[in-house]
C-alpha cells in the first residue's frame, strides 16, 4: 500500500489502514540507493553455492514449495529508523533475498522488527517474492484483531501469508478468528507458537485437535527435545514445522569456534560451522523451513549457502550429532 491509495478491503468486516510508517524522506532516499548500491555489488549467494541445487519443502496442507531458507527477526530487526540502521538491515535483506530466500517471520513482540521490514520493502525498487509470516500476541478477539491489521500495516504486506498465534497467548480466541479469516481468504495458512518448549502438553493437543498448517518452536543439534513428539505428530498430522533458535542463540558457536571442520562437512555442501547446524536441522524429513536471525551481512550470506546443495541422511545426522559432542 502506498500513501494516498485506497483502503485494501479484504471483506466487509475487515479493513486494513493506508497509512504507513513514514520514515523521514530523506531516510527513504537513502535506503532506496542503498538497495541499488548493494545490487550493483552483488550480495548474492557463493558461485560455488548458485550452481548446487536449492532445497525445496513442501506445506504439507497444500503441497506448496518454500525454500527452506527463511529469515527471523526477533532482537536483530529491533532497530531505530535511522539511515544508519535501515542502511545496515537492507544490505542484510538483499542478501537474503539473492540467496533465494522468501520467508520473512515476524512478531508484535519484537519491538520494532516489524516496522523495519516494512521500510525495507517499500523502498526496494523491485518487491521481492515473500512468504509474509507474523504472529498475533495480544488477549482479546477484537485486540488481537486490531494488532494483526496494524502488522500488515507495519510490513507493508495486503495479505499475510502467515499468521500464528505467538505462544499461545489467548489461542482458542485467535484461532477461531483465524480459521475465519482464512476461509475467507484473508490470511493463507494459521498457525501456532512456542518458545523454550513452554507449554508442551497444550502445544502438542493444538496440534492434534486443530486444523492448523504450520507450527513454530526452538529445534537444533544440541536441543533436541522436538525430535521425541513434536516433530513426528507434525509429519503425522501434515503440519509444516518452522524452525526457531538453530544456533541455540549463539551458543553453538562457543563449542566449535576454532574447530575444524570434519570430512562429513564437504560431502554435505557446507563450508562452515553454521552450515554444518543448520544442515543437521534440515536433515529432519518433518523440517519445513528455518528461521535463523541475524543483523550481519557476512552472517546472512553463510546461512544462505545452507538452502543450497546435499542434505545429510539418517546415518550421517548420526555422525554429525557424535562430531558435535566430541567438541
């Protein structure tokens, strides 16, 4: 949506505002050039990664491809609108998007993360393909509501791909909202939410007893709590699964840092650590797609290097688990 348009209406029910963020013009510019400055640079995914092939999912609801690539937001997208930091957050979407990605996950809860996806879109002279992800993390029908229209004002996105109720904060409300807006076509898949495993038993009966597509929870080669229940109830119940904290924040990288990387890694296409994680995650057959966030351009090009190429099977994720407690 643009200033000045008219409203989208979805049905008569449901309007979202044509007012946008505004960022200050000059910002805009900025922002604007940057994106052509960092396409004339080439922020794109490794020669050695383009001619691999990309590993595609599909939702198990309705068999569409997503790259298994995607990109979160929370903590690293929570930044002011000034040029410096909209400056820095495009040249990291670039990179994203030249490494083929188009999951864009978001959230009400992450400060301004939402407000800066939205600044990057709109100034970006071509719209990328995105797969627009949000959450609705309020208490109330009508809050809940209000706070997923002031999303898609906010990402500057007319009709979420996407929304998930974001731990299951007040879940029974927002999803019979959900499921209406969704058999009305104003969302295209539902979905829930978990951080740290709260609430496991209530997580796991969502998922058995509501229609919904996706789920998003924390899975990596050190917390492996998913692979016990969730995971198999998602492949059993066709849910696409949406991985959060593949890096355990960070910590990971404290075991290998200075590490040398095992033979194991150049048969599975991976030229780094993070890589190496995030391979072992998509060697789950129940794995849709992952969401690492991160605000670093270098940091961004190497997880997109990991929506290319080999994946590892059921006796190399063996191996990779045993290189990783042997650190």
């Amino acid at each position: 949506m643009t200033p000045g348009s008219e409203p989208e209406t979805l049905n008569a029910n449901i309007r979202f505002p044509t007012d946008i963020t505004m960022i200050k013009r000059r910002h805009l510019l900025q922002l604007s050039t940057g994106l052509l400055a960092a396409r004339s640079l080439g922020l794109k995914a490794a020669p050695e990664a383009a001619s691999l092939p990309m590993i595609q999912r599909p939702i198990p609801s309705t068999g569409e491809m997503l790259p298994v690539m995607g990109m979160g937001t929370s903590r690293t997208f929570d930044m002011p609108d000034d040029a410096e930091s909209l400056a820095a957050l495009q040249k990291v979407m670039q990179a994203f998007f030249s490494g083929g990605g188009e999951v864009i996950d978001s959230s009400p809860m992450y400060g301004n993360a939402e407000f800066r996806v939205g600044d990057v879109l709109r100034a970006m002279p071509e719209p990328p393909k995105i797969f627009a992800a949000t959450k609705v993390w309020t208490t109330g029908r009508d809050q809940g509501i209000a706070q997923m229209q002031e999303s898609a004002r906010r990402m500057n996105v007319k009709r979420f791909d996407l929304i998930a109720v974001h731990n299951l904060q007040d879940w029974k409300i927002h999803l019979e909202t959900l499921k209406t807006w969704k058999a009305e076509g104003n969302v295209r898949y539902i979905g829930i939410t978990t951080s740290h495993g709260r609430d496991h038993e209530e997580f796991l009966s969502v998922m058995r007893n509501e229609p919904i597509d996706f789920v998003q929870f924390s899975y990596n080669i050190e917390d492996r709590t998913a692979e016990r229940e969730i995971l198999p109830l998602a492949a059993e119940r066709g849910i696409a699964t949406m991985i959060n904290r593949p890096y355990q924040r960070g910590a990971l990288f404290s075991k290998s840092r200075g590490k040398e990387l095992p033979a194991l890694a150049a048969e599975l296409d991976c030229s780094s650590w993070g890589q190496f994680y995030l391979k072992y995650i998509l060697g789950h057959p129940a794995v849709t797609c992952i969401i690492p966030a991160t605000a670093s351009v270098n940091h961004m090009v190497d997880n997109m290097r990991a929506n290319f190429g080999r994946l590892p099977d059921a006796q190399q994720r063996a191996e990779m688990l045993r290189v990783f407690e042997q650190l």
